[in-house]
C-alpha cells in the first residue's frame, strides 16, 4: 500500500477530526503567520494541508493565493467541500517527496509532514 492509498483509508475511517494534529483553529500557526506579517497579499502554499482548517482562516483573512498539497485526495476532497471550492484556492494531489513545485510561493507552511 503507498503513502495515498493509506492516508484516504484513515480519512474515510476516522475523518478529519480524528487525526492527532487535528485543530479546529490552528492558533499557532496564524500566530507565526502574523510575526512573518503575512498579508492576503502573499501567496501561501499549506503542505500536507489535507482537510486542515488552516485553508478556512486564511480565506477569512482576505488571502486569494493558497495553495493546499496533500497526498491525500479523500482529506482534499474533504476541504474543498466543506469551503464550496473557492477559485482562489489551488488543490494539489500529489506526494511532496515526488513533486516538482511549478511556481515560487512567498510562505510554505507545514504543521504536521516534515517533522
């Protein structure tokens, strides 16, 4: 079994909120987000993003450059339903130690994949 096909199973079988860096707000990383002064103006790539709520704030926030990668299309699939598919989100199914980026961006955030 790859890294895909095992984390679609733990998301159909325990969903978002069952996993252990599960945060309903992700406190601390806005925080580190706003002593880097990150504004909706700078491009934002979450790895490992997944279903994480992190996509949901910065949205909020005004940002209209995200991206989310993960290797997981049931955790994206999760996301992007839950905020309705906005235009101003980029969905990346791929794994990270596979992925060529195709473009800069101004923040690559990681909460829980290159620990």
């Amino acid at each position: 079994m790859g890294a895909a096909e095992h984390w679609d199973g733990r998301y159909r079988t325990i969903g978002e909120s069952s996993v252990s860096w599960y945060e309903k707000t992700p406190v601390v990383s806005l925080a580190l987000l706003d002593q880097l002064d990150v504004t909706p103006e700078d491009s934002v790539l979450d790895v490992g993003g997944g279903a994480s709520r992190l996509v949901d704030h910065l949205l909020e926030r005004g940002h209209r450059d995200v991206a989310v990668l993960d290797v997981s299309a049931v955790a994206l699939g999760e996301a992007r339903n839950r905020l309705g598919d906005p235009p101003t989100v980029e969905w990346i199914n791929r794994d990270l130690l596979a992925w060529e980026p195709p473009r800069r961006w101004s923040v690559w955030h990681d909460r829980a994949v290159l620990h």
